[in-house]
C-alpha cells in the first residue's frame, strides 16, 4: 500500500489533525516534526481529491478532507471549518496549556534536567489502537511519544532547564485523564561515615513490636520501639537542608544496637525523598547533624552520591574489626585464654544460624573466617579482645558458641561459659 493509498484509509475515520496524520508515518523521513509531514501528506492527498472531482466527479475523498484541511474546504467553495481530531480529541491543539500547568507545578523545585512522560487516557489508547488496525502501524511512532517530545521542547524554551532522557532531576508526568501534572523528583543521595557513640541506638527506625508503629500504651504512642535511632539523627538536618519529604538511610551493614560504631566509621547513603532542594553545603550538612546528635554520633566525609553507590554498599562484603569485654561464668587464667585464642587465630568457622536472629534469618550454616584475634587487656573478671574476621561472622556467637551451634568457639576452647559483654565495631574495612 502507498503512502497516499494509507493516508486514504486514515481521513475515512474521520477529521485527523497533522499530527496524528504525520505520526503515523513518523519512521519514514527524519528531520520533519509530526505536524510538518501531516501537513505535506494532507496537502498532497487534496491533490489528487481535487484531480478526481475535477476529472471524474468523485468529491468524496475532498468532502473528507475538508473536515480537517483547510486548502481541501477551498477547494470546495464551501463554508466549512475544521472539526476536532477524532484520534487525540484536540489534544496538539492545546500544547501550551500542558507547558502552563508543568511550570506552575515546578514553581519553588530546585532542579537542572528534566524529561516528559504521559499516562495517557483509556480513550485515547483506544482511539490510537482502532486507527493502528484499520491503517496498520508501520511507520507509526505512539502518541504519548511525540507528546513528550513536543511538551519537552517548550518546556526547556520556557524554562531554560535540560531535557536528560537517562537521569534527570524530575519526571513530569501528563495524567491526560484528570489534565493534571504529576512529579517524580529524582532523590538526592549522599555518602559519608557515621560513628555510634553510644549504646542502646539501633541504626534504623524501629517499629514498636506491639502496634508495628499505629502507636500503642507500651510505646507511649510513639510507633517506635527504641526512641531515636542513627537514622532519625541524621534525617531531621538533612530533610531541612534538601527540603525533602522523608529519607531513607542505608548503611553498610549494621552493628547491633548495644554496639558502638568506632574507628574511621561505618559507611552509609542517606537518601533525601521527594526533594524540593538538590544543592546544599555539605560541610554545613555535617556540622548540623553533629551538633543536633549531641556526642550520640558523629558524620564525617559527607559528598554527593548517586542511587548506584547504595546498591554497591548493600552489596558489599566488609571485613569487620571488633573490641569486646568478654567475661566469664568461671575463674579462668590470662594463659588459657590466649592459648584459646590462638587455636582461633585463622580459623575457619562454621555458624549455624543464631538463635537471636533466627526468626529473620534463614536457619543455614555459614562459614567465616577469622583473619586474627588477640588479647588487649587481661583482668579478673573480664577480658578485652580484639577480633578482625570476615564480613558476615557473628562474633558474639564466636566466643559464647551459641549452646554449640558455633564451632570453634572460644567457650568451647575454654570449657566455661564466655560472653561478650560489651561489643565495639573499631573499624569496617570496605
């Protein structure tokens, strides 16, 4: 079938504006808008209507085309006008409206890049459909397509912002339906270290186990289960400082809440949501979340990240450097433990599942090795230890054994019971 044989079949559905009569042949000639070819197919298709009335007598191609040709309704000395496109129901027609109501819904968003998407109504995917199937979809590009190339370039003309298909600041969404604009801000990410000076602070959000955060008398109708946490120490400054909705913390694994977080610090991403800001001195960042944990933590090393670096740090394995109080159920002399210790030194060790962690934690038996551990501080009734092991060891397991379920153990090694009293992760080796 010809192009002009095509564009028949088109105009008898009915008025067609030139964009959806060029989209419909969009892959076959490049630098043209939509409009540009619909304009040129029209008018030539009026040419041939014209010869055939002229020749044969046959008006009824240009009668067709006069609904929504102006040189066709000349033509035909007749008073016509040009009636609404049956296949987006006058939507090309109203353009600048769309680009109205994007400015005003990014009026105060902080933002250099941006790109067009469509949710487009249930009738006129209908429409595009019927009209794909009695003309075929050859050359066609979709309607929702050519409307976020048409609505991104008058966006950028009026806004003096970028149009970036792979990462832009914000999406803006066309829902035809209910002629609103919806926002997909992309969220701001940055990276740094935190340090956990005290203990009794889990490192994310705690729902209260009763209620599962509704609120309840146990939890003092706070939905929480642990007052504060890193995560809310750090949110609070940086939701001011990007102006954002909420933020989500994500750390390179996590210590237990009655640990504290030494050394160089645990690496994390803190994700700002929804921002309305993307630039912020980060330095002045750091200084606030200091000051507002008052001594509870310290940031360090805050820069800007991107959604990828939380993938990396959730995939990451880090090597863990450890300081722990061990004390015993049992009198037990400096040279045993260190004998212990070094029958540990090196070792591979096989962990089954702790039973702490074991209604979250599929019920496996994992290996770990233990790269060195060593004996800092010897006195009668604890033992300071030092222990560098691979990611992913319970390390409290390591020395109480778990009722067996770790081995070697160094309860095991010694005969009596030992247990870590007090746990510093010193440093996370990623």
């Amino acid at each position: 079938m010809t192009i002009m044989q095509t564009a028949a079949r088109i105009i008898e559905e009915g008025p067609i504006c030139d964009n959806c009569m060029g989209r419909q042949f969009a892959r076959l000639l490049t630098g043209l808008t939509n409009a540009e070819r619909g304009e040129a197919i029209k008018l030539s298709l009026s040419l041939e209507a014209a010869r055939l009335m002229k020749e044969e007598g046959y008006k009824d191609l240009l009668e067709k085309l006069a609904l929504s040709n102006s040189y066709a309704c000349k033509t035909l000395d007749a008073s016509c006008e040009e009636e609404e496109c049956w296949v987006c129901i006058g939507l090309f027609d109203n353009l600048d409206e769309w680009v109205d109501r994007a400015i005003k819904a990014l009026e105060g968003i902080e933002y250099s890049t941006f790109v067009v998407g469509t949710k487009v109504s249930g009738l006129l995917a209908e429409n595009e459909e019927i009209l794909w199937a009695e003309c075929g979809a050859d050359y066609a590009e979709q309607l929702k397509t050519e409307l976020n190339r048409e609505i991104g370039k008058r966006l950028a003309a009026r806004s003096g912002k970028e149009v970036d298909i792979k990462m832009p600041d914000v999406v803006v969404i066309l829902d035809i339906a209910k002629e609103d604009i919806i926002l997909e801000i992309r969220s701001v990410y940055v990276e740094g270290r935190y340090r956990k000076l005290v203990r009794g602070i889990p490192q994310t959000r705690w729902p209260c186990r009763k209620c599962k955060g509704k609120g309840c008398q146990s939890c003092d109708n706070t939905g929480k289960q642990y007052p504060e946490s890193v995560d809310e120490l750090v949110s609070e400054p940086v939701i001011e400082a990007f102006d954002s909705d909420d933020t989500k913390f994500h750390g390179a694994g996590r210590e237990d809440i009655d640990a504290l977080m030494l050394g160089a610090g645990r690496p994390f991403v803190v994700e700002a949501i929804n921002p309305g800001k993307r630039n912020y001195n980060l330095s002045d960042l750091e200084e606030q979340i200091n000051s507002k944990a008052d001594g509870k933590i310290e940031v360090e090393g805050l820069k800007f990240a991107d959604k990828a670096r939380v993938q990396t740090l959730k995939n990451s394995t880090a090597d863990k450097v450890y300081k722990l109080k061990v004390t015993f159920n049992a009198p037990v002399t400096e040279d045993a433990i260190r004998t212990a210790l070094e029958d540990l030194q090196g070792n591979l060790i096989e962990q089954r599942t702790p039973q702490r962690v074991s209604h979250r934690r599929a019920d496996l038996v994992r290996k770990r090795q233990v790269h060195s551990i060593e004996l800092l501080e010897y006195h009668q009734d604890h033992a300071i230890i030092r222990v560098d092991c691979e990611g992913g060891l319970y390390v409290k397991e390591l020395i109480s054994s778990d009722e067996g379920r770790t081995t070697p153990s160094l309860t095991g090694l010694l005969g009596i019971d030992a247990v870590v009293e007090e746990l510093d992760v010193v440093d996370v080796k990623i």
